[in-house]
C-alpha cells in the first residue's frame, strides 16, 4: 500500500472537504469552460474501436462520463482517484447516467496504481497531475500501465502567454477566484489552486517529464489563451 506524503496527505483531506461542491464551483470558477476543455482532451485519445482506459485523479467522474459519451459501447472505462468522498460523489453520477455498465470508480493513489503493466489502451489525468505531490513516479506509473502505443492525454491548468491577458487572468485567479470559492468552500482549498498554479512546470519542463518516463511524440495544445493545455503522448 503506498505510503502518502504529509503534503499527500494533506491534499487528500482538502479534495475530500471541497468534494460536495466542487462541481457547482467548477462550473462557477471557469464559466463554464471546464465542460469545453475535458470535451477537447478526450477528443485527443482518439479511441474508434473497442478497449480500456484509465481516467487516472477522475475526482467526481466528468472525465470518465465524457470518455463514454464520445467513445463505443465495446470502450470500458476505469476511474481511479485517491480521496474517498469524490469517488463516492462519482459513483452516484456514473450510476444515474446512461454509461454506468462501463464505467467503474475507484479509490487508489496516482503513485500506484493497482493495475496490471500494459492493461490500458489509453490513460488520461485531468486538473490532477497538478496535485499529485511525486509527479514522475505518477507519469511513470501511467506509463507502466498503458499498452505499446498506448496514449497519454493530460489536461492541466496553464499559465497565458499574452502579457495583457496574463495580466487580466492573474487578477481573476489571484485575486477574485479565491473570494468566490471562499464564499462556497473552504477558502484555503481555493487559495491552493492558484498557488498550486502558478508553481506547476513550464510546457517544455513538463513536456521533458513526460519524455523522461518513456513517452515518445510528446505535444501540447493550448486553448483558450493558453488558460489550459492539453499534453499528449505515446507509449
Ligand atoms: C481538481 S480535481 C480534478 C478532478 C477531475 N479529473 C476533473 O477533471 O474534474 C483533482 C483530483 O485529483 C485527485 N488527486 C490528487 N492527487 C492525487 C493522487 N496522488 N492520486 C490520485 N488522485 C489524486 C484529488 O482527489 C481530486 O479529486
């Protein structure tokens, strides 16, 4: 059973507090746009035929819920995530939709995850790579788990590239952000997310990660101004 970090565990009991609204609140915090982004990033599996993928971090199941709408009926789809609460909330959700005979919620670590090497047909992270304290060991696991030729979809906050739209958007993030997820949930877990933020890696450091645990024909995509980017790669 792999042991978390203080700081692991520290986010775990943060995701478990926020998990009640943390769907009202994204839809809240981005207008909306969320919905766009994880349509955008499942877009990119490109999965026509049948097979298994792995929404690894899946929180509240809106990725795994997209993978099945945009996927056929012969595409199973595993969640796994490690807080307790968010997989509670997703399952009641996958249970309700159309898609619950292919989709199964679980609680485990993106640091170990309690599958077979080669099991997966693709693996994707959402707003999670972010949050999982050893990123490397989280890549390289993904990686283990996927087949030959296996694909990697990441989506996770960016920074803007534009200077006055940088400008504009580290007001929202910094400034506003904090106070209206403060109104809804625990200030402290949305003062994490823009903190959180602004010390991710760079598109090109992250990119050299993901090259450094195995992946080949590593790419971004940035949408909307560069708010997000998608990270694509091979097994
Ligand atoms: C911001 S939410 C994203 C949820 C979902 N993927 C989405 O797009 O809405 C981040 C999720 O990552 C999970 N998480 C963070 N670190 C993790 C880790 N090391 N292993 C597994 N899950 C993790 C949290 O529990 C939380 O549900």
């Amino acid at each position: 059973m792999y042991a978390l970090s203080e700081k692991g565990e520290r986010i775990r009991a943060m995701f478990g507090s926020i998990a009640p609204r943390y769907d009202l609140l994204n839809r809240l915090l981005s207008l909306g746009i969320d919905r766009r982004w994880r349509r955008f990033a499942v877009k990119k599996i490109g999965l026509n035929g049948s097979g298994r993928v792995l929404d690894v971090a899946t929180g509240t199941g809106d990725v795994a819920l997209e993978i099945a709408s945009q996927t056929p009926a012969s595409v199973s789809i595993v969640g796994i995530d490690f807080t307790p609460e968010m997989i509670e909330l997703g399952s009641v959700k996958v249970k309700d939709s159309r898609h619950s005979d292919r989709i199964t919620l679980q609680v485990a670590p993106c640091e170990e995850i309690p599958f077979d090497d080669g099991s997966f047909d693709a693996a994707t992270i959402s707003f999670g790579i972010r949050n999982v304290v050893d990123r490397i060991k989280g890549l390289a696991e993904m990686h283990r788990v996927l087949k030959n030729d296996g694909k990697i979809v990441i989506l996770e906050f960016s920074t803007p590239t534009l200077p006055v739209f940088k400008d504009l958007y580290h007001f929202y993030f910094l400034k506003v952000l904090p106070k209206i997820g403060g109104a809804f949930s625990r200030f402290s877990a949305y003062q994490y997310l823009p903190d959180s933020v602004l010390e991710f890696p760079s598109r090109e450091v992250f990119k050299g990660m993901m090259t450094q645990v195995g992946f080949k024909d590593v790419r971004h995509f940035d949408l909307t101004g560069g708010i997000a980017t998608v990270y694509v790669g091979t097994k």
